[in-house]
C-alpha cells in the first residue's frame, strides 16, 4: 500500500505484479503498427491524427470539412462528410473483388453450420433493407431487434444502417419487461425478432416475450420473424410476417443512403445505477472510424486471421467488434449462438481448432470459468493458430491472464486487455500487441489520438504509484452522442464531476511506469477504516490463491471499521470449501497485500451473480451481505444463483480477528 494510514487519497493502492512481457519478436516485426510514431502523431494533433484514419480506413461519399466541432458536452465529429456505414462493410469488399471472401463461419449451438461470403451478406442486407422500407420504415424511424446469435441478427442491423433507419438491439435473454421498456423510450416502429434461439441444448423462446412486450408497446406497426427453432408460435394477422415470406418477396438490389457524419446508426441501453435505461446514442462516421482503426490496431488484423469475438451481439462489444469493426476491415470472423459447455466443457476450443481461429476475444468471466473447468479441456485441442488474445468487459485478474497465457496463447501470444465502454463506442485503453510491453492484469495506456488521466478528488491528475478515478480528458470519434432524448442526464452523468472531462465511473490506478490498471466501477470502492480500497485488487489477491477460481467481494456496513470486506470465492473444480480454506484465505489477502484488505468473512460459492455479459453484479451482493432484500434484478443473468448465495451467506461463519 503506498500510504500506511488514511489519509484522504481517492484509492489506495497496491503493487502486486511486477511480470513484464514484450511484444513475441516475430507477430511485432510484422505487426500493422510497429514503433510509437503513431502515438507521436496522434499526440502532436490529435484531430489532423483522426482526419488521416478517417480517410484512410472509411469510404465517404462525400468528404467531411471539419473534423471535431466541440462544445463540451456536445461532439459532431467529420462534419459535412456523407457516408453509408453498409456501404462501408459490404459493398466496397464485394467491389474489390473479394466477395468471395468468408465474412461469418457461423456456428448453432446444435452444431449446424453456415458459411456466408461478403457477397451473400450484402445480397440479404440488401433485400431485408427493402423489406424494411416496404413495411414503411423510413429513414430516421427506430427499429429494435430482439434475437439470437443468428446470421439475420448483422443482416438486420446493416439493413437498418442501410437506409439509415437507427437500431435499437436488446440482449435476447432479457425480459419482456425490458424489451417494452426499451421499445418505448426509442418509440420504434419494426420489431425484429426470432421465434427462439438456442442456449444449453434447448431451443430458448423469444417471440413469447416479443407478443408479451408488444402488448405494452404500442409504438410498433410490424414484427418480422425469423424461423430459428421451429417451435410453435403464434402470428398476429397484420403485424406479424416471417423473414422468409418477406425477403422471397423483396427486391434484390437497395442502393446504401448517403447518411450525414453525425446521422444516428444506433441506441444502446445500459441500465446503469437506478432503473431507468439510458439510450445511449452513436452517429456514423466518428464511430465507424474508430471501431476500425481500432480493430485493425489492437488485434493487428491481418489477411488471412479468422477473428473471433465471443461476445453476444446485444452487448456494445458485438455491436463494435462482431459486426462494425470486423465487416468494416474485411476480416473473416466465427459467430457462434450458443453456451461454451454445450455439448461439452471444450466446446470453444473445439471451434478454434476447426476453423483455425488465430484472434480470440473474450471476456475474464469466461476465461475464470474454464479456469474452474481445468486445463485438460483446452488441452484435448489444437490451439496453435491462435497469435492474439483480447480481454473485454472486467478488470482482468493477473491469474486469469497468467492462465490465459499459458493455456490457450501456448506462451506465444500477445494478450491485448481493452478497456471501453458502452458509452466510448470503441476501446480506449489497451496494448498495441506489435509494441507494447504488458503486464499482467494491466489495460497500459490509451491508444492513439485518445486521453485519458487518472485525477484525485478534486479532479488533478494523480501522481504515478497513486490511485484516482479514471477520466478522459479530450473528445473522440466513437464517443456516445447523448443519452437519448435527455441531453441533461447526459451532461451530469459523464461532465458534471470533473470539470472538462468526461468521466467513466471506474477507478484506476497508474503505476511507476506510467501503465493503467483499472479498478473496478468507483461505487464498488470499500471504505475500511478509512482506507479506500478497490474491490479489484483483493479480488486478484484471491484469484492469486492456488484453490480460486474467480472471486467477488463488497463493503458491507460494519460498526467498527465502516466497512468490512466480505468475500464471495468459488473454487476450482475439485477443491473443498473448508473452514480452514476461509481462514487460509483471509490470511493470504493480508499477507499479498495488506491486513486493512483481510476479508472479514468469506463465503464459498458454487457461482456469482452476473449481468448476460458477464460483470459480476456487486450491488446484489452488497444486499446480501448486509441482508437486506434484492434491489433490482432484471440484468441478472440467472436469478437462481443469488438466493443460493444468500443461503451460503446465512451459514458463513463471521470472523473477528
Ligand atoms: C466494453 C464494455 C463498461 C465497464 C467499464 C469498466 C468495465 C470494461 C474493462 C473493464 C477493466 C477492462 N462495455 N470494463 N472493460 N474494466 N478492464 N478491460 O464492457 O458498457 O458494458 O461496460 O466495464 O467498469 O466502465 S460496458
């Protein structure tokens, strides 16, 4: 710790990792960015940095006259320029002659398998844009989709792109509930949904919870159906049509509309602290921009990678790194619908060696999961075309990477840790594989042409060795727009408390060397004692002991201390949740990093409260600790597992020393 007593600083931090890991000699000598001049231009004049990537990597139909009008909170970046976001990812592939190219080796759960060129995607984005267009959605009108990880799923969405109606996805496993909620904020006219999907070996009903959401969202004229599982539903005369009836009927060619810079491409809601979703907006060229130059940089895509991002398509990752990015650079990528253990636990490894994947990106949750699965599930196969490995969506615990690694990078391959967030639209924080040395757990610097700075309470830039609250102190292309139609609570959410800068909500830490570590989201921070301590860090210390698998812990009200930590660890496959191994395990906390951060209770078990993309959901947990009832639970992915865990938290013994 790097202050003994409480002395008012943001966070208090520790130093746990000191391993370093250079870029491997070959993937750098060949890597699309290869020294730091790139960071040098950008740092010098950072829109001329953007104007050049902008020009470089996106086709307009008329080109922008300016780059960056700011007035704070507002940004219209490339301004004047006309482009087609569709255009973008299909058109100029398949006029370059690689139509042939493989834009999805799709993958169902059930093992059926499609292969679909650039040509064929823009064939069926091109007559689902008709449908749209016969079903009288017109340009600016809101569609929402509400399916599986189905091949339509990025056709619907670049259809929308197309003719510049904007697209609002929900997450297939949320509730009809949110589905409604979601629908009317955006006041959509098209819903476009599947009969089901399937999850865990079962077909998983969706038009059910379509019908249930349409009944309290009036808004919507027409509900187009994809026939996924074959399961009965029930159509409304008028309102419902299958895809396949409608794109039989539509025409084959719908020329891509020349769309303004800052045209709305899509909402996106996150739920965020209190319960009303915030529609957050993004426009077209910034966002395009920097999702490419992104996707081509951090996971130094090259010809001939077959990428895959396992994210879910609902979740801003899959919008920004399953269909914008890759489709953007012409990548070939795997899309898969379903679980990672079905039919078995090596299910992902098992696609990663039929279709060579060579870049995998992931999120820390999956990755502490087959960790709790062992080694010998990755070890049944043949992971050798993998060369870059990315992490999204938590801090990722130096264990987890360590294992990651080893395990599924051979020891070979670069491990790119990006910190982003719905809101940025684009990764902001994160090695360059060709030229950063990382560490172990660490995010390191921002990328190009992006600023970021870790600020104390009162908003000034934290010494290196000090923690703080992560901002980001200048606009950029992939930035969200606003809060859909509430341009206040956008202003107070992100530019109220620092002054000039946006701010993330997550807490940070730079280390002697100037590297990033992020910290967890600042209203999970622990107040012991009047040390402010980050839920990350103990979590990693916990992780970093031989029997965890993953690990979560909270401040729970307490009358000595303030707050005193309680764990929630579950181990790996095997282990015995003992008495013993509770007090083992507080002492292994105190002895990494400190006896403020020994947890004073730990409560084995068998999974943690998450969100569908993974986070771990402390406020849930946080209730438990402190028995009250749960708050809201509607992002939850599986509701069973909190009251299991409320059931371990009664019978948890409470230690006092
Ligand atoms: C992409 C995404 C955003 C929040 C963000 C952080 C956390 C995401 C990392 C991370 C540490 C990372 N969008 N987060 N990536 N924390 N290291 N590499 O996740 O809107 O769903 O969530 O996720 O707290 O603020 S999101």
């Amino acid at each position: 710790m790097t202050d003994g007593d409480a002395t008012g600083a943001a966070i208090d931090v520790f130093g746990l990792e000191d391993r370093t890991f250079p870029p491997p000699a070959l993937l750098a000598a060949a890597a699309n960015v290869r020294d730091l001049s790139l960071y040098e231009e950008a740092e010098r004049d950072p829109e001329a940095f953007w104007a050049r990537q902008a020009r470089e990597l996106v086709t307009w139909q008329r080109d922008f006259d300016t780059v960056l009008e700011w007035d704070l909170p507002f940004a219209k970046w490339f301004v004047g320029g006309q482009l087609n976001i569709s255009e973008n990812c299909l058109d100029r592939h398949v006029a370059a002659g690689r139509g042939d190219r493989v834009a999805f080796h799709w993958e169902g759960e059930p093992g059926d398998t499609r292969t679909i060129t650039y040509a064929e995607l823009l064939a069926d984005v091109q007559r689902f844009a008709n449908v749209l267009k016969g079903l009288g959605v017109e340009k600016g009108d809101r569609v929402n989709i509400y399916m599986p990880m189905i091949p339509e799923l990025p056709v619907a969405m670049l259809a929308c792109a197309r003719i510049g109606a904007p697209h609002s996805v929900v997450f297939g496993g949320f509730s009809a509930e949110s589905l409604s909620d979601r629908i009317n904020d955006a006041e959509a006219k098209v819903l476009v949904t599947a009969d089901g999907g399937y999850r865990r070996g079962a077909p998983a009903n969706l038009k059910g919870s379509a019908d249930a959401a349409c009944a309290s969202s009036p808004s919507i004229e027409h509900v187009v159906v994809v026939r996924r599982t074959g399961e009965a539903v029930t159509m409304l005369e008028g309102r419902d049509h299958w895809w396949h009836d409608l794109m039989g009927a539509a025409g084959p060619t719908c020329p891509p509309e020349p769309l303004d810079s800052e045209h709305l491409l899509y909402l996106l809601y996150t739920s965020g602290t209190t319960a009303k979703p915030k529609g957050i907006m993004h426009t077209t060229g910034g966002y395009l921009t920097q999702v490419a130059f992104t996707h081509k940089n951090v996971f130094d895509l090259h010809d001939g990678d077959v990428y895959w991002c396992a994210a879910d398509i609902g979740w801003v990752t899959g919008h920004s790194y399953i269909v914008y990015g890759p489709l953007a650079n012409g990548a070939t990528s795997v899309l898969y619908e379903g679980t990672p253990d079905t039919p078995g636990r090596d299910r992902w490894w098992d696609i990663i060696e039929r279709y060579k994947v060579s870049i995998l990106y992931c999120a820390p949750t999956a990755i502490r999961t087959f960790m709790k699965w062992g080694t010998a599930e990755p070890g049944k196969h043949d992971l050798s075309s993998l060369r870059v490995l990315g992490s999204v969506g938590e801090p990722i615990n130096p264990e987890a990477w360590m294992w990651y690694r080893e395990h599924i990078g051979g020891d070979q391959c670069p491990i790119v840790d990006t910190w982003w967030q719905t809101e940025t639209g684009g990764i902001m924080i994160s090695p360059l594989p060709g030229v950063t040395t990382t560490k172990p757990g660490s995010a390191t610097f921002p990328l190009p042409g992006i600023g970021a700075e870790v600020v104390d309470d009162a908003g000034k830039a934290v010494d290196r060795g000090s923690g703080g609250y992560l901002t980001l102190t200048r606009p950029w292309p992939g930035m969200l727009r606003g809060i859909y139609g509430d341009p206040d609570r956008y202003r107070e959410t992100y530019w109220s408390r620092f002054p000039g800068r946006y701010f993330a909500g997550d807490g940070a830490k730079l280390d002697d060397d100037g590297y990033l570590w992020l910290l967890g989201r600042v209203d999970d921070v622990m107040n012991v004692s009047g040390h402010r301590i980050s839920t990350t860090e103990v979590e990693s210390a916990l992780v970093d002991h031989q029997e965890v698998a993953e690990a979560a812990v909270v401040g729970a009200k307490d009358e000595t201390t303030g707050q005193a930590i309680v764990a929630f660890v579950t181990v790996k496959g095997g282990v015995a949740t003992t008495r013993e191994l509770g007090e083992e395990l507080r002492h292994h906390v105190a002895h990494k990093i400190g006896p403020t951060a020994r947890p004073k209770t730990v409560i084995f078990t068998d999974d943690l409260p998450k969100t569908r993309s993974g986070k771990i959901m402390r406020r849930l947990l946080r209730d438990v600790a402190e028995g009250r009832d749960l708050g809201d639970t509607t992002t939850l992915a599986d509701p069973a597992v909190v009251e299991e865990i409320r059931r371990r938290a009664e019978a948890a013994p409470q230690d006092e020393s």
